[in-house]
C-alpha cells in the first residue's frame, strides 16, 4: 500500500481507453498523488509542454502510455505522424524525467514492434530479429526506440526505466470510431448496426487468417500496475493472455455475441497485417507475478454490454 500512497505520478494516456483503466486500479490500490495531463493543455509533443509537466506535476514515477494509435487503415494513412509524434513524446519526456530526478519511468511499448514474422509465440528475445509489418512499422519502431533509450538511460545513468510490451487489448470505452478503431471495436459496432438496420451481410477487412492476441484492459492495467510496482529490470517484458484466435474466428465469434446472423463477405483487397501475432507471458509471470485471468468471451460480452449501454445514452 505504501508504494502507491507514498509516491506522486504522473500518468500520459490517463484519460484514454487503458489510461482510465490504470487510474481506476491506482486508486483502488492507495494512490492519491496522480497528475493526468490532458493534450489540450499539455501537447507531448512540444518540449515546452513536457517541462510544464514536470514542473507542474513534480512526479516520482512516470506511466507512460500516450501515444496516438489506430487500426491498418490509419497506420497507412498517417505513417508519418505516427512515427515522429510517438518518438518525441517518449524520447523528450523520458530524457527530461532523467534530468529531473524522477526515479521511476514505465514505458508501455507495443507489439507491433516485433518482426513482421517472428516465430510464435513471441518471446522478447526475438524483438530485434528482423523489420515490423509494415503497415505499422513506422508507429512499432518509434515505441521500440524508447526501450533502446530506456536501456541506454539505465546503462549510462542507472536511471530505472523499465518497458512492456502488451499485445493487442480490448474492453470497455475502447475507441468504436470505424476510421480510427482496431479490430474488436469495429467488427462489434459493425455488428450491431448491420443488424439494426436488418442488413443480410457485413464486409470484413483482409482474408480472415491472420491470427492475433488479445488482453482485456482490466487484466492489462493490472498486468501494468503490478510491474510499476515491483519490477526493476531492463529487458521488455510482454504482457499477453496467451490465447491465439485467427481474424475469421474472432469475427464469427462477434457475430454471434452481438446476434448477427447474415453472412460474412471477406474484402480480400484490403491488407492482412501481420500474418500470426501471439505472445510468450512466461517473462511476466516469472518477473512480477502477472497472468491474465479474464476469459476472451467473458471479456467480449462485457465490452459488447458496455457499448450498448453507451449508445442508448
């Protein structure tokens, strides 16, 4: 308890999909001192917003997890912002929390940072053997460059910098915007609204092949938390469920939870991503303690139940 009523905080991405998930869990474990710097008054990308902060919030600890994310379809169409805004919010803000004394820096990476095919399940150490997918390597590389830098920084400074790699997450207020959304979002809003409107069929994305992971937010706050907490150490750690679920199962799953029943039509011109992604979790367990306790379809339901509440206000 002393660890999270002790310290003050400072979490990037608080207000977003996980970050409202992470300070809900913070506060439950004792936090009291945690700053959320929204962008309207704090662009991370400007040095002079990221001094403000640190000025302004005086943190121990740094939770970062902003980052400006989407599916394939905005990867593709901002390759370019989303390698330079993810690189200078996480380079300054860490090189500055250095110079500024913070004593403890969590980075939160992303699994598309690993090679466009690397064996599954992912193990950490296969990061660095060969160039991300390439719809979203621009986005993977700019958060990969801050394990580079938080290892340097620990190497150089002793500045205690650790990194987490969770795979694919989904959950509650996930982003459901069709032109920014990943996935699960997506495919449940499309759902439901093909089947309000009595629609007899949805178009998917790709061919249905690729396999993915996925985390339910809840389990990836903890997961997060528990490594904030106690671990220490310099190698990325990824955070995972362990199940493996192709795009085709996944959307017939939805279908089914949302009650959709017409047809699946597959846009087989629109891009795959990455062929296969699931993670090895055995670092985490290991390390700090964490495995993911929330069942896939448990975690669809609530998402789903969660949704329509929202849409009818």
């Amino acid at each position: 308890m002393s660890f999270w009523s002790e310290q003050r905080f400072a979490v990037t991405g608080g207000s977003g999909f996980l970050g409202r998930h992470v300070i809900a869990q913070m506060k439950a474990l004792g936090a009291t001192q945690i700053f959320v710097p929204r962008k309207a008054q704090y662009d991370l990308v400007k040095h002079d917003a990221i001094m403000r902060l640190l000025e302004d919030a005086r943190p121990d600890v740094i939770i970062h997890m902003a980052a400006q994310v989407g599916g394939i379809g905005a990867n593709r169409e901002h390759p370019a912002e989303f390698f330079y805004n993810n690189l200078m919010m996480g380079t300054q803000l860490l090189h500055e929390a250095y110079k500024s004394g913070v004593k403890k820096f969590v980075t939160i990476g992303t699994v598309c940072a690993y090679p466009k095919f690397t064996p599954v399940p992912f193990s950490e150490e296969e990061l660095w053997n060969g160039y991300p997918e390439e719809t979203n390597a621009p986005y993977g590389l700019a958060k990969k460059m801050l394990l580079v830098q938080s290892q340097s920084y620990r190497q150089q400074y002793d500045f205690n910098g650790i990194y987490l790699l969770p795979t694919n997450l989904y959950g509650p207020y996930d982003n459901f915007d069709l032109q920014t959304s990943h996935v699960i979002p997506a495919l449940i809003r499309k759902f439901l609204e093909a089947k309000a409107r009595g629609d007899k069929q949805v178009v998917a994305w790709g061919t249905g092949s690729p396999t993915r992971e996925f985390l339910y937010v809840e389990d990836a706050a903890r997961g997060i938390l528990m490594a904030t907490e106690h671990f220490n150490g310099s190698e990325p750690v990824n955070l995972g469920s362990g199940n493996e679920i192709s795009i085709r199962d996944l959307t017939h799953l939805i279908a089914e939870l949302t009650g959709f029943d017409g047809e699946v039509v597959w846009d087989s011109t629109k891009p795959d991503g990455q062929p296969r992604r699931g993670l090895d979790t055995s670092r985490a367990k290991a390390e700090f303690g964490f495995e993911a306790t929330t069942s896939f379809r448990d975690g669809l339901q609530k998402t789903i139940q969660t949704y329509l509440q929202a849409q009818s206000g």
